[in-house]
C-alpha cells in the first residue's frame, strides 16, 4: 500500500498501487488524490507532505510578488500533469508561511525542492519550463 497525503485536507490515504493513478479520492474529504493541479500548502500541510507520502514530493517555494514565479506557475501545473501520479507537486507561499521557507533554507525564489522518504534529494533555484521541470525531476530520481 502507498500512503498518499491528501492535497486538500492532508489526510493520509492507504491506497493500492494500482489505483492511485486516476481514480483515487481521499477517505475523509473525498476530492481526487491527482487532479493534475498542484497542492497548496501551509506551514503544517507542508511538514506533513514531506513526512508521510510514499511517493516523492517535489515544493515549489514561490510568493506573489516574485515575477519569475509567476511566470513558472504553468509550468509546475503543466508538470504536475506530466508527473502525477508518480511525483506529488504542491507550491508553498513563501509570505504566508516564512518560518517553513526558512526551516528549508530558502533564500531565492522560485526554488524547487525534492523530497522522498521525509529527505531532500534535490533543489534548484530559478524559473525553468515544464520540459526541464520533468527531466530535473528524472535526472534526481534516478
Ligand atoms: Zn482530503
């Protein structure tokens, strides 16, 4: 079983391989567990992403007024489609949450980082397109 956090109400999901693809929903707020739409994260949503999905968690660390995030917020979504459900993609608002963007060390944004096993595997700072996005994420994950 892979547990999968739910990307609306965080709670963990025990769900068979085979059906996390398309058809899963949460247990508890019944939203699909992939919907090709990045998750939205607080401080405790993130903390909770990174611990306990059994997939990798790639954050996009981003805030409104930072022009080149907002230039690569299709991007991530265009990802997220080509990624999921392998990879989970959640983006992290780095003004409404400080304390989590500096618990992980952010000192420029945009930057992603990689996450398995509650460990970070990669980071990479600066706006890339969907194309790079995804090839990153392959090169990192081996
Ligand atoms: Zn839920």
């Amino acid at each position: 079983m892979l547990e999968i956090v739910c990307p609306n109400c965080a709670a963990v999901n025990r769900v068979p391989p085979e059906r996390a693809a398309s058809s899963a929903r949460c247990g508890k707020c019944k939203v699909a567990l992939f919907s090709g739409e990045p998750a939205e994260l607080d401080a405790a949503s993130l903390a909770r992403h990174i611990a306990r999905n059994s997939i990798p968690v790639l954050i996009d660390f981003w805030a409104d007024w930072c022009g080149p995030c907002k230039m690569m917020a299709p991007e991530f979504r265009k990802a997220a489609v080509a990624l999921e459900p392998q990879v989970r993609l959640a983006k992290l608002d780095t003004e409404a949450a400080p304390s989590a963007a500096a618990a992980h060390g952010i000192r420029s944004i945009p930057t992603m980082i990689l996450f398995r096993n509650g460990q970070e595997l990669a980071r990479q700072s600066g706006a890339m397109p969907a194309g790079q996005i995804v090839q990153w994420l392959r090169d990192a994950l081996g």
